[in-house]
C-alpha cells in the first residue's frame, strides 16, 4: 500500500479516488466515472498550495495541533530553490504571521536554514517578475504597478528582524546574500530603486552594516555613472529639446509664451518633468536621489542636524570615498554624496578639505591620488556656496606656502624642470588655487579693496608662475587664461610673455588609430577633471543646487575689459568709496566649467555656464 499512498499525496484528491479504484477492482462504470474525474482535475486550474500538497494555513494550523508530518516536509522544502516560490506574502494577516512564527521557530531550532531562509527574504527586495505575452514570445520583466510591494516590504524587513532575534549573527549571514541578490545594474530603474530603498532600510536596524551596504551601493552607482557622461547626458537632453520645440513650433503659432508652458506642463506632468531622456542617466539620477534623501533623514533629527549621527556617517563615507571615488578618474555626480554631506555643518566641509590636504602632501600616496586630491580640493573650494571666506583664505595659505616649500626644495636639484611625471602634484596644487583664484577673487577682494590686494600679493604668484617647473604650461589652458587675465587687471603677475613662449614650445603630438594618423596637441597634461562639476541630474539637481555656485558666462568685452590693467587712481577712488561706506557690491562669485575641456576644449551650448576657451593677449600699453 506504500506505492498507492505516495501516489496519493502527490496527484490529489482526484488521483486518490482513481488510485482507490483501481486498487478495489472497480466496475467499468466505476472505471469510467474515476476518467472523468481524472479529466476534470488536468483541465481545472491547480490551487495554490505548496509542493507537498495541502496549503500553507493547512500545514501550519496541524502543526500548531502537533501534527508534526507536513510541517517536516516544509522544512526540508527549505532546502530547495523553489522555496522562493512560496506564495506567503500575498496571503491573509493569518497565514503571514503564522509564517513568520515559523521562520523564529525553523532557525532558531535548525540554524543550517538560516542561510536559505534569508536568501527567500531578500529575493522579495524587487518587484516580482511576471510572464508577457508577446506574440508567440513570453517576455519575462518586473511587475513595477504591484500595489502590494510597499506592505510585502514591510513584511520581509519584520523577518529580518524576526530572524535576528532568533540568531544574533543573522546579519553576517545577510551581508554576502545582499550582494549576491544585488541586480545587474541594467536592470529596469523600477528594480534598481527598491532593492537600494531596501538597502538602506537594512542598514537603519542593522547599523553594523551600513558600511558595507554604502559601499555596495555607490560601487553600483560608479559603474552607472562611467556608463554616462556629461556630454553624452548634454547632448541626450539638447536633442529631446529640439525635438520637442520642433513639435511645439508647428502648433499654435500666435500662442502666450506663458499659456505654452502651461500647457506643456500640464500635458507632460511634473514627474515627466524630471526625467532624464539618456537611460542610464535616468536611472542613475534616481538612485542618487534616494541616497541624498536618506543621508539627509540620518543627520537630521526634528529638523536640526545631529553631530553625533551625521559624525558616524562621515566616518562611513569618507571611508569609502577613499576606496572608490579617489582613484575613479572623471566620474561625473556620485561624488556630490561628499558635497551634500558637507553642507550640513562647516565642520564636515572643514574635515574633508583638512583630508583632501592630507593626501595631497603626502608623498608616501602614489602621485595619481595626490593629484586627485587636488582637484577636489579646487573643485570644491570654488564650488561650495557654503564655505565661508575665511575658510578659503586658510586653505589658499596652506596650498601657497606648500608650493613654495616644493619650489625651495626643487632651486638646488638636478629635477628643476617643467615634467608632469615628477611634479605631478605640484601642478595639481598649482591648478587648484589657480582656479579657487579665479571663482574667488571677488569675494577676496570685496570690502577693503587695499587689504585684499595686499593679501593676494603676499601670495606671490609670481615666483610660483616665474619658476623653472612651469605650471602655466601644465594647468589647463582655460583655467590659466582667467588666471592671468584677472591677475594682469589687478597687477599682481603678468603671465602673457610666459603663455606665448609656452605656446611656441607646444608640440604636436602624431597619434596612429586604426582611421589613420591624426595630429593632436596635449592641452591637458594633467589628466585634469574637476569633481564637482555642475550636476545636470534633474533630482539630484534639487539637493545640490540651493548650495552651489554655478558659473556666470562673461562676455567677449568683459573679457577684454580683464586684460586691462587697474590703475592706481581707480584703486584710490575705490578704496575712497569703502570709506565713505559705498561698499562696491559683492557680484556672485564665478566659476569655470570643466566638462567643456573635453572634445576639444569647445563650450557646448547645453553646458551651463562654459567659459569661452581662448588665449587672451595683453592690450598694449
């Protein structure tokens, strides 16, 4: 009877009266009706039960009477992948929380299931597939319009929960499944958001993993943004808006510019609004706007920022900008976590320059991360709204005098000459208060006219541009064009003479691709890309954008007007309106763009705020 019995539990009700049947000798007519139902059963719809017959409220109702058979069967189910397949989640309050009950249960009495069991949870971090019908084709994708998904979220994270009560060390268990769950970052936008949301909330109640969970997500970030860059983003939207305002041109001809915008808004919707047209970008804006958000909810306690946590959550990220973003060359906008971070207090924004400073000096750090270093430290002393004057006055003081230190010890070497191999980090020290210089010098000069210069001229850029090294022939041509058009305005160094003679000695370089020779000039030695370039990530854009300082594109006279010297009368009188409290008014620092240094240093128009690249010649005298 062992055979029968087995063929029982496995085919069902029906198939057990056929079995019966057959084994009692039935009558044809028997035979007959036992088809029938045979027939019936194939053709109906199976119910939804677990492998080993019955359903879940089923088994667990009998195990909470002692019936202990089926409730084995299910933990040896645990075993199998199939278990992910397990419909408990969109199941009655009843049957979820007997279900969880028996998850403590399981692991806490069998801790070999913990690691399955915690696989099943995360597998429901992302919305769950489903099977469309494309012509004769079964396309699987994601079921991103699921109503249920932010219950069933809850519901895995109380498992998690649960299960830790149960075994203390579930989160090391948890760590290597996160990232073995972790989708292919080509995964739709809908798929990548919730399994970081889910991420985030993990480390909330897991903070001993939130390290590695930051981590794990801004790796995954990085291989988005390499995957777009800003002229490719640029050029994606500058495309769509043709498009677009070739579609509206042929519409309502006499229409209000006002009733147009209306109108378009209305029709797109404000999430139509944000979105990116370039696919990676889009999704790649999405998830960084989830992680600012979530930054933001750590520090901030009832609207004021709590030094505690978001001190714990600067040790975290300042870790893992030194192992990801430091020795990532020209990523675009994931590093702006570092720039968010730091406008909460001016003690974060002090403490990251204070280790950007660190590494550029150091020269036990191999000469790539030093130069790095000192690129952000540019970028962001040029770029962040909040760091207050005296701030870039003590960081100009420190960069100076570590140059002409540098310069002291390079008078009597055998090495005193221009070469990016040797001094690569001198030149990168140079750029940066060059072109802190440039956004700055406003603000440096704003107030006390007199004052200001005298503290520029105790600089002395001059000794520094006047040096055997060069580095008006490393920087990048636009940042030493503003450079010296500004410093040639207000007498503090005449560059000129020095870029027209670098200008003679560039060389073209002949380079052999498979098109053929091509001849090109290096105009960027350095490799140079300044981090903090303007974000054009449409959401990320909202939380950066209140702290930033974009650039102010001057004009082809404003431009010639800088290469005019000040003279000394204009000076006095303006020292004299100080005096008489006409303070000159202090207009929005300006800043230089660098993504327009790439493709041959053009200023593309969708850029915001570009400079014009050219070499400006001194006005004679």
């Amino acid at each position: 009877m062992a055979a029968p019995l087995l063929h029982t539990r496995l085919r069902g009700d029906a198939a057990a009266s056929s079995s019966a049947v057959k084994t009692l000798g039935a009558s044809r007519t028997g035979i007959s009706n036992m088809r029938a139902l045979e027939n019936d059963f194939f053709s109906s719809p199976p119910r939804k039960t677990v492998r080993f017959g019955g359903t879940v409220t089923e088994v667990l109702l009998k195990y909470k009477k002692g019936e202990t058979n089926d409730f084995e069967l299910l933990k040896n189910q645990l075993l199998d992948p199939d278990i992910k397949r397990l419909p408990w989640l969109n199941r009655s309050q009843t049957v979820v929380e007997e279900y969880l009950a028996f998850l403590a249960n399981l692991v806490s009495a069998q801790t070999v299931f913990l690691r399955p069991c915690l696989s099943m949870i995360a597998s429901h971090f992302v919305p769950p597939r489903v099977i469309i019908k494309e012509g004769d084709v079964d396309v699987s994708d994601s079921d991103d319009e699921d109503d249920n998904l932010p219950a069933n979220f809850d519901t895995c994270h109380r498992a998690l929960q649960i299960i830790a009560r149960y075994v203390p060390s579930t989160p090391w268990f948890l760590m290597p499944i996160l990232v073995e769950k972790f989708p292919f970052v080509r995964k739709s936008e809908r798929t990548l958001e919730c399994y970081v949301h889910n991420l985030l909330r993990i480390s909330v109640y897991f903070p001993t993993l939130r390290h590695e969970i930051l981590e794990l997500i801004i790796e995954k970030l990085l291989k988005l943004d390499v995957n777009a860059s800003r002229q490719d983003i640029e050029d994606a939207e500058e495309t769509a808006t043709q498009t677009c305002g070739g579609t509206d041109s042929t519409e309502g001809l006499f229409n209000m510019d006002e009733d147009e915008e209306t109108e378009h808004e209305t029709k797109a919707g404000p999430e139509r609004l944000d979105q990116m047209v370039h696919p990676v970008a889009e999704c790649l804006d999405i998830l960084m706007s989830l992680v600012l958000s979530y930054m933001k909810d750590v520090c901030y306690v009832d609207g004021q920022v709590d030094n505690g946590k978001t001190k714990d959550l600067y040790r975290d990220l300042i870790n893992i900008f030194d192992k990801l973003l430091l020795s990532t060359h020209a990523s675009c906008h994931v590093q702006f976590f570092m720039f968010y971070l730091c406008s909460f207090k001016l003690g974060f924004a002090e403490a990251f320059l204070e280790h950007l400073w660190k590494k550029l000096q150091d020269p036990s750090n191999p000469a790539i991360i030093r130069q790095a270093a000192g690129n952000y430290i540019g970028s962001f002393l040029a770029r962040a709204k909040f760091i207050p004057l005296i701030t870039v006055r003590s960081c100009l003081d420190l960069l100076v005098n570590w140059l002409h230190i540098y310069l002291n010890n390079q008078d009597s070497g055998t090495k005193a000459f221009c070469d990016v191999a040797l001094h690569g980090p001198f030149y990168s020290a140079c750029q940066a208060v060059f072109y802190t210089f440039v956004f700055r010098h406003k603000q440096l000069l704003s107030g006390n006219l007199k004052e200001g210069l005298r503290y520029l001229q105790s600089l002395n850029f001059e000794r520094i541009v006047m040096s055997q090294l060069n580095p008006l022939k490393i920087c990048l041509p636009s940042v030493v064009n503003f450079f010296a058009a500004i410093t040639n305005k207000y007498q503090l160094v005449f560059c000129y003479t020095i870029i027209e003679r670098n200008n003679r000695q560039m060389l073209p370089v002949i380079r052999s691709t498979a098109g053929g020779d091509s001849v090109q000039t290096c105009t960027n030695p350095l490799d140079t890309f300044f981090p903090f370039d303007p974000c054009v990530l449409k959401r990320s854009k909202k939380f950066i954008d209140p702290i930033y300082q974009v650039w102010e594109d001057m004009s082809a006279e404003e431009l010639q007007e800088f290469k005019k010297p000040m003279r000394k009368e204009i000076v006095e009188d303006e020292d004299d309106d100080f005096l008489k409290g006409e303070v000159p008014q202090n207009d929005t620092v300006i800043g230089i763009t660098p993504s327009s240094f790439d493709a041959h240093f053009r200023s593309p128009s969708s850029s915001v705020g570009s400079p014009p690249v050219l070499y400006m010649q001194p006005s004679p005298l």
